[in-house]
C-alpha cells in the first residue's frame, strides 16, 4: 500500500531474482487490493508476464491524491517455483518520470520520457520497456574461452579487440551452451551491441545483427552456435558479440526458454585457411583429421554428426536385432542410432522396422522417434525427418515404431539412416526405452488407431477399409477412405470458388455445377478427421479456405499442407487459423496465404502472419503452385461430433499477379506440370500418386525429370500422359531402361564401347512383375538377354532358335 497525498508521477518496480520458474505478475488498485480481474485501468503488468521476457516488472504512469495498492502475484498455472523478488516504488512530481533500477548506476536518468542515456560500456535491453543500463560490455580477449550464464530475457555483451582487415583472413565465435532447457541465441555485430527489435518477438529475424547462426538457433535451439565472418565480410574496427536467453512464454510455438544458460563461448582470429565448427574439445569436436581447412568443413565420420560432429550415433543392427536400453534421457535431450543399409539389403527388397518400447510404462514418458536418410533428424522442421511416428507420441503410446519400407529404402539407395529418440518439451519426467531395429520380409499393416467406428475392432487392419500389402506393410485403402490406417475419409477434390458439400465432384474442366451434384457430408468424429484437395496451378495467386461448423461441443482444427497429407500434430503443416485454430478450436476458422506487402490483409510492405478476423493471414509468400492439402481435425477433447459444416476455397489472382482473374488461373499463365481449364489438370510426378501422411512420395518432377508432358488426347482433359526420353519408361518417366556396350570405334580403337538402351537390338518397354512396374526389353528377333546382348544363331542351320525367358534359349525343328 502507498499514499499519494498530491498528484504525481510514479514507477513500481519488481525484481525478480529467484529460481527462473517463478511467473510473477504486478497490478496496481486505488482504494481496494487488486485482483486477476480487478485493477485500475491498465496498470498491470500484462506484458513481462505474459512473454515472461524479463526479470524486470514495472508499472508506472500519473496518479492523483489517493491509496494505492501493489498487488504480486505467482502465477498458479504457469509457475513451478517460489518466487524472491525486491519491489520498489519511485515518486516525483507530474511531467518527471523516474527511470527503472536508477539506470543501474550506469546512467543518466532523461525524465521527460523515464528512459536512460547509459554510460560507456553499459546497455539495456531496449525492447518493449525503458532502458535500464543492467547489462556490461565485457572486453574479452581472442583465443580464450569465457565461461558465464544469463537469465532469461537477459544480454551478455562482449567487446573484441580492435581488428584490422588486412592482416586477419577471419573471425570464428563459437558458443556452447551447458544448459538444455534454455533457448539462447549468439550474434555479431561490426561497431554496435546486437539488439532485439522493438516490440518484435524474439525469433531469429527479429534481432539486429550483422552476423548469426540461423542453423544452430532453428534446429538444435540455440545449444551449438558457430559465427564465421570471412574475409569478404571482415572490416577493420570493433565487433561485438550478444548472448540473449529468448522468452519463457512467447506465443511463437516451440521459441520458449525454460533456464538460466549457463554456456561458454570464444573468439578466434586466423589468418589462413578457413576454420572448422568447433566445440569445447575443438574442431570438428576434437576428431583427428577430420577437419577439411579448405572449405570448413568437417568430415565426419558415419557415427559422428551434424555440422562439428559432435553428436553419436549409436549403431543398431538389423540382423540380430539386438534389444539395447538407456536410462534417464533428460527432458528436451535426444539420443541417435544409425542403420547401414547396403546393395546386397535393397536386392533382397527387406523392410526396416525400429521398435522403441517405453520402459516403465506409457505413463513414465513419451518419446518422440524420427528418422532421416543421410542426415541428423530434426523435429522442428518437417523437412529435415523423412519418417516418423508422430502419432504414437500424440496418443503417449508406450511402443513406438517407424516402418521405414523396401520402397523407401529402395528410393533412397545405400547408406545410412539415423533414428532420433527424443524426450520432447512437452513431457513431465526423464525418459527410460529399449529399441531395436529388424529387417522383415512381410509384416503386418496398421490397425485404427483411434477406434472410433464402432463397426471396426482396433485389431481390424487397415480399418476394415483397404487392403494389407504384406511385403510393404503398408495399407491400399478404399475410395473415400485415406492415412496410414484408412482411418479418416477423403480425399475430396475441390475446385477454385467452390463450397463443400454443394459444389463438390463436377469435373475441373466444368464450368457450371450441376443441382444434383452434392454428396453426403462424412461426420467428423471427436479424434477423426475428413481430409480435401485443391490445386494451385499457377504463380501470384492467394489460397482462402474458410470453415464453418454449427455443432457447439465439437473443436474442430483447419490445417493445410502442400504435397502430404497434414497430421493434428504441428510441424506437420503449413499453414493454419493461428489466432482461432489450435488452441481455441472455434467454431469459425479461416487461412488466407497471400504474397508479402499485401496491403489488404497484410501488415504493410512486410511479411507477417496477422489476423484476418476471423482467422489468420499468412503474408509470408504466395502459395507454391501444387497439390494442397485441407484437412479438418475434430480433436480427441470434443464433445460433440462435427455433423454440420461447410468448406469454400478460393484460388484467386494475388495483388501481384497481372491478370485479373477472380478464380482459379488462367491457361496461359500455368506454372511447368500443370495444364488445361484454370490449369486443373496435373501432370504424372507432380502430385504425389498416394496421399499417405507417412509413406515415400514423388520428388515433384514432371514426367520424372525425363520426359514432355501432354494431354492424352483432344478429347479428354482430365488426364495427362508422359512421353519420355529414350532412357526412361514407365508413366511417370522413372523408370531407366537397360542398357548393354556393344562394340562400336573411337579413334580406331575396336574394343570401344557404347552403352545403348537395349544394346541397340530392342526397345525398351514397361511390364508389370510380381505386381510392381519395372522397364524390360523387348528384343529384336535373335536376341535375347536382359539388355538385348545375347545372340541365338547356332542352331546348325537345321531349326530356329527361341528364347525361353530373358536368359534362357533353345533350338527348335
């Protein structure tokens, strides 16, 4: 409580100095205490607590005459800690606004605005709050390692010596965080301190900066960061380095931080070669001769990796599928396996099955599994996991599994794939699992996961609505019925301009719809989902798809995904109703994806993701042209099944494009894979031929890469050929002919040879064997063989010679 007796200008401070989980919140009340719901206009200190973005809590402004009352309280949802803090409440008279800390003793108060002019070798924060002059510029030395923490919303700065360009060929700052549930980032900057822009949250674009590790911050959070300024880049003069610990709490999905971070960090000069990423123990993690001096990089050997080769891969071994165990994985860390997979294993067309089992049951942790074809998986982007079981960690299964199939490994040749067992963000204690990893030539297919039908048994594979593919494990699913499992219904393609269910299943080339053209809407029970399709065939258009239901209990999620089906767990889509979606489940959602500077539904000449009232505007680029995705999640906390509702998707020219065409494209402007009426029309290799959320799709290459697509005749403009180059074959071009050296000459030499499709005696033709397309040759007559190199002319004149299979020939009367 503090009294007032004449009208003045004031400032509450809050310190917080306690454990980093303590959630402090301040208001302030006249002639009553405050409350969560009561308090005087706005003085609450809604920001700090919200982001969680500094220890620093104030409030301030003019008061008149009166009694006052502070109110602190430790957040009930959010905290984990006791919180110890030091409160202080500054007065002057009206128009004099004291400053927050006393500018730390670092500076000089301005009170015509409460900021701080700080001295020489001090800073703020500068972000959303005054300054407070807390944080010192260290001057630090090259080549040797300092070792500090930082809270929370906090900066380290450190000055480096004066560097002169010419005698230096770069500058290499390496940082090493200690602590895995902290999210720091590291910047260079030439003559200034980096910064955190005004009123920006603190993802990595929203600083100031002239030099960062955007790889290091994305996707290992911060804990392994190298700088590397080349001598390009390098100018004579003063650099230096910030450490910022981002938010707790910062509605930027997985960008939070949970700890102070405790981290080491060193500047290094060279003045020849190029250094590689280093760690504590040095490059390339202390590896002898690994490190390439040339280009930088770090050539790691199979077990060792990311960029300094300082994460392990454990081996698994597929043939004795031996059961391995760890124990205790903290929260937020992750342990790797590796899998060899040679020639000889793809001949003999064997699956890879990686079983993790929880131990101690599903309700001790649960795990998140990836794996990834020749690289480090990383589950922050859904780009950098090939295969994954997702799912299992979203229903807290306690056994975990990826399939990784013949055709997937088929598709990604000999090599290595690594496994990452992640103990996630999300989970409440340490993880304890067992895993091994077997190749099977048969194996069974997936149940319904969620069982919401009750006319399927969870035990029914594939639902009781496709067929099992026993040598893939891998479901073929009815019409109308998709995912792993067949569990969910779809796909249903719409068009641009058209609503669902009323508009839906009139042909692309179709300029009218038919009356009679509805169908019966598929119910969406709660843990169910109905999944859509719409093309966008061409450049600078904008994708609107807006959602509606009636049914109250549901809690319906509208997500969005480009060439996959999209999955309820985020990071498997691209786009969806931030602001109404996944947390809030409205009833109403809406996504518009629209080029960056559209001053319509934009922020301006920027890129940004703003609501769009309802929903959310992602101004972040127009939609690439391709098959999307839309699918409608009825989440498993629903009460009520979503029974009525209704779909519209607009494809409409952008602010950018040069047509004005109000839905759809226009044929003359179809991207390369797309024809025909408002370019519906796809070609082979551009939409994946499955829509699975976890199987092995196209690369996106018309015709394979390899071959002209067209329509298959004048007549018909649904559907689109290919007419491929003489090496390939197969309806999407994939698929490379035989090839065999027959003698030819260059430069008089005999014994040259040419590879020709076929040998030059046949032509190559596609057939079907054991129920999968392979390219063949069909020989000329007197030939035979796999590449048509086989002659059959010693019959001794007295009968005709045959060919029984590829390499098999008899003589015939």
């Amino acid at each position: 409580q503090f009294r007032l007796e004449e009208s003045s200008s004031f400032l509450v401070e809050l310190v917080d100095w306690g454990g980093v989980d303590a959630d402090p919140r301040l208001m302030l009340a006249s002639d009553t205490v405050p409350t969560l719901s009561y308090f005087l206009g706005s003085y609450n200190d809604w920001f700090n607590w919200y982001y969680d973005c500094s220890d620093i809590h104030y409030l301030r402004g003019e008061l008149a005459p009166g009694t006052y009352y502070v109110g602190v309280t430790n957040d009930a949802f959010r905290a984990t800690q006791l919180l110890f803090a030091n409160l202080t409440l500054r007065t002057d008279i009206p128009g004099q606004m004291p400053c927050l800390l006393d500018c730390n003793g670092q500076g000089e108060c301005d009170q015509s605005t409460g900021d701080c002019r700080c001295n020489d070798g001090w800073a703020g924060s500068v972000v959303n709050a005054p300054d407070t002059c807390q944080f010192q510029i260290k001057k630090v030395e090259f080549d040797t390692r300092y070792t500090s923490e930082v809270r929370i919303g906090n900066w380290d700065y450190y000055e480096l010596p004066e560097i002169k360009a010419g005698d230096t060929t770069s500058l290499l700052v390496e940082f090493y965080s200690e602590s895995l549930h902290a999210y720091p980032a590291m910047f260079v900057r030439h003559g200034e301190i980096p910064r955190l822009k005004e009123g920006f949250l603190p993802t990595y674009d929203a600083f100031i900066f002239d030099f960062g590790d955007e790889t290091g911050f994305e996707y290992v959070q911060g804990q392994r960061m190298s700088v590397l300024v080349n001598s390009t880049n390098l100018n004579s003069g003063t650099y230096y380095i910030g450490v910022y610990n981002i938010w707790g709490h910062n509605g930027a999905e997985r960008y939070n931080s949970h700890d102070t971070c405790s981290y080491h960090i060193k500047a290094m000069l060279f003045t020849a070669g190029t250094p590689c990423p280093s760690t504590i123990n040095g490059f390339c993690d202390g590896l002898l001769n690994v490190c390439d001096f040339n280009t930088g990089n770090c050539l790691c050997p199979t077990d060792r990796l990311w960029r300094d080769c300082s994460f392990h891969a454990n081996e698994l071994n597929p043939h004795s599928a031996e059961t391995l165990d760890f124990y205790d994985i903290e929260i937020e860390d992750s342990v790797y396996f590796l899998v060899e997979i040679q020639k000889k294993y793809l001949r003999e067309n064997l699956n890879l099955l990686v079983t993790v089992e929880v131990l101690g049951g599903k309700d001790s942790a649960t795990p998140l599994v990836l794996a990834r074809f020749g690289e480090l998986p990383f589950a922050n982007d859904k780009s950098k996991f090939d295969d994954h079981d997702l799912l299992s960690n979203f229903y807290e299964d306690s056994r975990h599994q990826i399939l990784l199939d013949a055709q997937e490994l088929t598709t990604q040749g000999a090599g290595q794939w690594y496994i990452a067992v992640m103990n996630p963000e999300t989970a409440s204690s340490s993880l304890s699992f067992s895993i091994k990893a077997e190749f099977l030539t048969e194996l069974d297919c997936p149940s319904n996961h969620n069982n919401i039908d009750p006319d399927v048994s969870s035990e029914d594979e594939c639902s009781a609505a496709g067929m099992c593919i026993r040598e893939l494990g891998r479901c073929d699913c009815d019409e109308g019925h998709v995912l792993d499992d067949c569990s969910a219904d779809g796909i249903f393609a719409l068009y641009p301009g058209s609503f669902f269910p009323w508009d839906y299943s009139a042909p692309p080339h179709s300029e009218s719809k038919d009356d009679d053209s509805a169908v019966l809407i598929p119910p969406i029970a709660p843990d169910d989902w109905v999944y859509f399709s719409v093309i966008v065939g061409c450049k600078s258009r904008s994708l609107r798809v807006y959602f509606s239901t009636s049914n109250d209990g549901a809690a319906p999620l509208l997500v969005i995904r480009r060439g996959r089906l999209p999955l309820m767990i985020s990071g498997t889509y691209d786009y969806w109703d931030y602001y109404n979606g996944e947390t809030k489940h409205e009833p109403t959602q809406q996504i518009y994806v629209t080029p960056c500077g559209d001053l319509d539904h934009g922020c301006g000449d920027s890129c940004c993701i703003a609501p769009h009232y309802p929903g959310t505007t992602f101004a972040t680029g127009a939609p690439e042209p391709g098959m999307y995705y839309i699918g409608v999640y009825n989440d498993k906390s629903a009460r009520e099944t979503i029974s009525d509702y209704f779909l519209r998707v607009d494809v409409d020219a952008s602010f950018e494009a040069e047509d004005a065409t109000l839905s759809g494209c226009p044929e003359d402007s179809c991207a390369p894979g797309f024809l025909g009426f408002k370019c519906l029309a796809t070609c082979p290799g551009v939409a994946p031929t499955d829509a699975y959320s976890n199987s092995p799709t196209g690369d996106d290459q018309i015709c394979g890469g390899s071959g002209v697509c067209s329509f298959a005749n004048d007549d018909d403009f649904d559907v689109t050929v290919c007419a491929c180059s003489a090496h390939f074959t197969g309806p999407d071009c994939d698929l490379q002919c035989p090839e065999g050296h027959v003698p030819g000459s260059a430069d008089d030499d005999d014994t040259y040879q040419i590879p020709q499709v076929c040998g030059g005696r046949g032509k190559c033709v596609t057939i079907e064997l054991d129920g999968e397309l392979i390219a063949d040759c069909d020989c000329d007559e007197g030939f035979g063989g796999s590449s048509c190199l086989e002659s059959c002319e010693d019959c001794g004149n007295h009968g005709t010679c045959e060919w029984l299979d590829s390499t098999k020939k008899m003589c015939l009367r």
